[in-house]
C-alpha cells in the first residue's frame, strides 16, 4: 500500500469532506437500499489514511451511490456522508480527466 499524506487535502480540495468524526458504527449501510457491500466508513478511513489507490478500486461503488441520504438518516455521529461521497465524485472526475484543481 502507496501512503500518500496529501491525498485527505486534495480530496478536500473538491468540496467539504467531514469523515473524520464517523464512529465505524455501521448503522449507515445498515440502511442502504444499495445494499452496497462497501461501508462508507472503510472507504472514508482509505482517504483519511492516505490510500488513494483503495479509494479508486472503489469508484464503480462511489458513483453507484443513490445519494439518497438513507445512509445519514440515522448516522449518530452527523456525517454528511451523501456529501462525502459527492467530494470524492469530484475528486475522481479530476484525477481522471486531469483537471485543474479550483
């Protein structure tokens, strides 16, 4: 695994990215109607500890997201998961088709 301590910075760089107060508590894909395999909080936790490389195996799933708010509806911690998600959408577009970052 490639540890980049940048990457939670140019992640952030697409917009706001609050995943640093989830509690890994899983209530989150609990409601996912998805039922996405991959928790939101593993694929926070990649960005946070700098592993852009898990974050892009996971793109199909980022942007299968419903953004549907199911996830946050009952998250104990107040992630803006939905948000997050969005973020790392702009963040992928940006990497992939090497845009400047605003």
């Amino acid at each position: 695994m490639r540890v980049d301590p940048q990457f939670l910075t140019r992640v952030r760089q697409g917009g706001e990215f609050d995943a640093s107060v989830c509690m890994n508590c899983g209530v989150c894909t609990a409601l996912c109607p998805l039922g996405v395999e991959l928790l939101p909080r593993r694929l926070f936790r990649y960005v946070l500890l700098g592993n852009p490389d898990a974050v892009r195996e996971q793109t199909e799933t980022i942007f299968s997201c419903l953004l549907c708010h199911m996830c946050e509806s009952n998250c104990p911690a107040g992630v803006h998961i939905t948000e997050n998600v969005r973020t790392l959408r702009t963040h992928l577009n940006r990497e992939q088709y090497h845009l400047a970052e605003a």
